[in-house]
C-alpha cells in the first residue's frame, strides 16, 4: 500500500506580518507557530515522514527543541523563492516513490484538526486525481474596481475557499509543479493538467495566519482544542 508523508514549506519569511522574525516561529501559545501544524501532522498515525522545507540560510529551526516528534520529522534546507519552488524542491529531495501521497500543508495554519486531517485521508486515499481541504463561501464578494469602489458583486455558489493540506501522489504533483506558470496552492497546478481534484469539506477553524489580527484569533481556536 502507498504510504502517506507530509511536506510543509517553510523558506518564507512572512513580510506581510510586518516583523522582521519569519511568521513560522512567531510565538503562539508558547510555542513556534510552525509547531502546531507539525504537531497535528507528527501525531497522525497514517503519516510516515513529515518533511519540513527551510531556506538554505535558515539558522532558527534547530534552535527549538523538536525532540518530541523523533525521526518522523525530517529537515530539508532546499526552500526557493515561492511556494511552488520550495514545494517541488522538497517532492526531489524527499526521494519518495512516485506512488507515495504527499499531504502539503501551510506552516502558518497552525489550527488543522485531526478530525479534517483524517477525514482528508479517508476520502482521498482511493481517489484517481486527489484533493484538498476547502470550505464553501459564506460572505458576500465584491469586485473592486481598482479605485476602492464596488464594480460589481460576485456569485458565490458554487464557490470555495482552498485550504491545506493539499493531498496529490508524488508523481502527479511533481508533475505538475515542473509545469511552466505562477500557482498560489498545489491544486491550481494540478490542474493546469486538465485535471480535477477532490474538494473535502473542512472546518473554518482551520484558518492561515496572514496578517497580526489573526494571530489572536489563531490562540482562541488553539486554546479551545486544548493545545
């Protein structure tokens, strides 16, 4: 049976915070941020290896103690300048076998629960394509018309909002990384292919850490799940 491992990509340094730490080793409910989402991924049975892509330079992440989570948490220091370099740096440099599923999962959402993480699993694992965690659209959307006025509102049926982890085989997502163009999460890549991945329903708890006001919000649910 193939096995499933985790990647999380962890070279960017986070300017939108406006610090000059990496979002990743933000402190939150004292510990790094980082190390909630690696909590969560380490604790899951299923879950073989959980690699963790740092910058070349990186010189912070051993300067934590990641003792607790033993071999099954492995360091790649082969981040690039985005996501999508980091993300297939990290498939090469893995060496996992074509067939593996890789469960690619944001440093900065550091409140996935192992409810969403398992039901991923269960409804992925048999799947053709793969899939990601997402959550329907609630709000209301506008479209600015560049000016900071409504150009007109949106429909929203129909429409998600991606959220990680993102769960491909080896092969496939390798593939389609080394497909030329810009992605901002690994199933726009997948399907650039011409193909369509799974939407599993999530939690909205399980929210990314974008801006400060969304650190509080972040210890809130992190306190709530007893962590």
């Amino acid at each position: 049976m193939p096995e499933f491992n985790a990647l999380v990509p962890a070279a960017g340094s986070g300017a939108r915070m406006g610090l000059d730490l990496p979002k990743q080793y933000l402190p939150l409910v004292g510990q790094p941020m980082i190390a909630h989402a690696l909590g969560t991924l380490c604790a899951c049975p299923e879950i073989t290896t959980v690699f963790v892509v740092l910058a070349p330079g990186d010189l912070l992440f051993h300067s934590y103690d990641w003792s607790r989570f033993g071999e099954k948490l492995q360091t790649l220091y082969c981040g690039g300048m985005t996501r999508s370099e980091s993300v297939l740096n990290g498939l090469l440099a893995s060496e996992l076998e074509p067939d593996e599923w890789v469960l690619v999962h944001d440093a900065a959402r550091p409140c996935l629960s192992r409810t969403d993480l398992d039901r991923l699993i269960a409804e992925i694992r048999n799947d053709e394509v793969g899939g990601i965690l997402a959550i329907p659209v609630a709000d209301t959307l506008k479209r600015d018309d560049r000016n900071g006025r409504i150009l007109r509102t949106e429909n929203r049926e129909q429409l998600w909002q991606a959220q990680t982890p993102q769960m491909f085989r080896v092969e496939l997502l390798t593939e389609a990384l080394q497909q030329s163009g810009s992605y901002t999460d690994e199933a726009s890549a997948v399907e650039a292919l011409g193909l369509k991945p799974k939407l599993v329903a999530s939690e909205s708890g399980n929210l990314k850490v974008t801006y400060p006001q969304d650190m509080l919000l972040a210890e809130l649910l992190l306190t709530k799940q007893g962590k």
